[in-house]
C-alpha cells in the first residue's frame, strides 16, 4: 500500500528530529564526563618576590623663613623724624631706616667739647705750673710740700681732661645713633613705629630678616621624629620650581610640641639656594633612610590572612598548584605590604582573588609589573 506524500514527509521529519536530539544528547553527556575528568585551569595573576634593599620615604611641606629675623631700634630715645623703608623693601649694610630728632643730643655735643677744652686748659696750666717749680729745686723759694701740690694738681687736671674728652665720644655716639642703619643685607618683615612717635630706649621699629642664611621649617608628626632625627639626607623642590631638588641639612629640632599642632617644629639649613628662593615659599622636603633588612613588596590584596597570620598563596612554576605559605610582613603601607620572610626570592604568588583559591588548585599565571619602590 503507498502512503500519501504529506504523510510520508511528517515521519521523515519527525526521524530527523529525532536523530538530532540524540546526537545532541550524546556530545552533552561526553563533554560533561570529559569536564568532570579534566579541572579547568583559570588564570591568575601573580608576582614574582623579588627581596632589596628599600628607602623608607617620609614628605613633609615646609615654609622657607631666615635663619635670623631682628627687630631692630635706637638705642637712644626720641622723635622719629623719618622713616626711609616700607614693609618688603631690601636693605644693605649702612642704609639708613629711621631718624629722630637730633637737637638735643648735637647741643649735648657742643657742652661736652666746651667741657673738653675747658679741661685741656686747666690740664695745660696746671702742668706748666709743675715744671716751672720743679726748675725752682735747691733754691730758697723751693719746698717740698708745694712740689708735691702742684703735682697732684697736674695729674687732676689730666684725668678731667680724659673725663671731658670720654664724655665728648659718649655724646658723638648718642648723636650718631639718632639714625637708624641696617647693619646687613636683608629684609623688612614688619613696621612696628611712625613719624612723630616718640620712641623709648631699646623700642622695636622695624623687623628685619636677613638672607644670607635662609632654612625650611616643617612640623614633624611625634611618630615620625625618629626617622627625621636619623636622617643622613634630607632634599627639598620648591612649589614653584617641581622637578628639581636641592640639598637641605638637619639644624634644630624642637624639643617640645606645638600645643596647637601637636608637631614639632625642624629647621633645616638649605645648603646651596637658588637664586630665585624668597621667604614664605612653600616646599616639599623629603626625606631617604636605607632599611638595613631585606623585604619584598608586594600588593596588600595579595596577603590572605588565616587566623592572626598573614599568608600567600604561592603558585609553582611548573605545575601551576597554589600553595598557603605563612609569612612574615616586616611593615604595612596604604597599599602594599613588606614581606620580611617566608617565601624565597623568586617564586610566584597569586595577587588577586586569593580568598577564592584553594589547597592544590592549578591556575594559568598572568605576569604583572613589580610594583612600585617607596
């Protein structure tokens, strides 16, 4: 009996199906017994422990201020009369500042040279008077007592006339310290007098700091004194001149903390300054310590801790097993750790995804760059 073609193109497709579920069926079941046989191998990304000496940095911002910063003042009271310099005007050594008013120290003057020549005189006559008895010797007129007199006299007259003659210096003095000169290179910092002020022995008028001698202060945190304390080499670049470091040296370090800042405050000797240095200037000052012990450092995700023990999962070259290893860290940072011992120069160890390995697994090692030495 011959079917119908509709019929018999149904049964031919439904056989295909068939067929194809089958196969389909059979390569499913083979490659689940082929993944069951054969782990998959994941790749992972690793390090290699490279053990060095490191420098153990430490950047603190610093201002630059003078060394020496003095207020100067007469040393003779008075009247300002004038006043030759302004806040951040420059000055030489004998440049006049201020003035006060000189009547009465040059008429102090002219009484102490009246007073001199008045003393020379007497000091004159009293000695002519001396010689002139001492020819008068053997002779009837001539005693003893009346030498001795006129020689007393003499050396009187002699020692007011030294008198007169310091008193006169003293007031030449005091006439010249009615002017106010700078007695070096530098700066004025502060204006701390006026014209028509009547100014008292000693009194501030202005504040000058000198740059010859120029520092870098910073507050250092209590944590930190140590390794500032034990530097051998201390650098510093300029906020308005980053790249290029110049050599600064340990000066003073302050015994006691600021009670506001809680820091305490370093002065450091800039060696050799440029040119184009000024004061209040911000800079950054660093500093490099050798670390006498060897460490590896490596990325903070690639420590797993167990317990209170850091570890690492170390990856062998040529099977591709991890393997927990206990380590030692000698120093953590923000993001890296220093591996002090544990593990042995050269070997690998997973750096990422180190809470999902387990005991002998295999993984695929993905080489990154070492990181970065601080």
């Amino acid at each position: 009996m011959r079917l119908p073609l509709k019929v018999l193109a149904a049964v031919i497709g439904t056989a295909a199906v068939g067929a194809a579920g089958f196969a389909t069926m059979s390569l499913t079941a083979n490659a689940s017994r082929v993944s069951a046989n054969e782990p998959i191998v994941r790749p992972a990304r690793v390090l290699e422990i490279a053990y060095r000496r490191q420098a153990q940095a430490l950047v603190l911002a610093g201002t630059v201020v003078p060394r020496i910063e003095s207020t100067l003042g007469f040393r003779v009271s008075g009247k300002i009369v004038q006043r030759s310099v302004d806040v951040g005007a420059t000055v030489k050594p004998g440049d006049l500042i201020a003035q006060l008013d000189p009547s009465d120290y040059r008429l102090a003057v002219d009484n102490a040279r009246a007073a001199l020549a008045s003393a020379d005189a007497d000091q004159v006559r009293a000695k002519a008077d001396y010689e002139r008895y001492q020819g008068l010797r053997g002779g009837a007129a001539f005693t003893q007592q009346t030498l001795e007199q006129r020689q007393m006299l003499a050396a009187t007259t002699l020692a007011r006339a030294d008198q007169a003659r310091s008193q006169l210096a003293s007031a030449e003095n005091n006439l010249a310290y009615t002017e106010l000169r700078a007695d070096t290179a530098g700066i004025v910092t502060a204006v701390q007098a006026e014209v028509g002020q009547v100014m008292s022995l000693g009194q501030g008028v202005v504040r000058v700091a000198r740059t010859n001698e120029l520092e870098i202060v910073v507050g250092v945190p209590e944590h930190r004194l140590k390794v500032v304390r034990d530097t051998t080499a201390a650098s510093f670049e300029l906020w308005s001149d980053p790249g290029r470091k110049y050599t600064a040296k340990l000066r003073e370090l302050s015994p006691s903390a600021d009670p506001i800042t809680r820091t305490y405050a370093a002065r450091f000797s800039i060696v050799n300054p440029p040119e184009f240095i000024g004061l209040g200037m911000t800079a950054t000052l660093g500093f490099d310590r050798p670390d006498a012990q060897l460490v590896a450092e490596v990325p903070l995700a690639a420590i797993f801790q167990r317990g209170t023990q850091p570890a690492v999962w170390v990856v062998d070259k040529a099977s591709g097993a991890v393997e927990l290893r206990a380590v030692t860290i000698a120093r953590w940072r923000d993001d890296t750790a220093a591996i002090a011992s544990g593990v042995k120069d050269g070997e690998l160890i997973a750096t990422a995804g180190v809470h999902k390995l387990e005991a002998g697994q295999k993984v695929k090692p993905l080489q990154q760059a070492q990181p970065p030495r601080i």
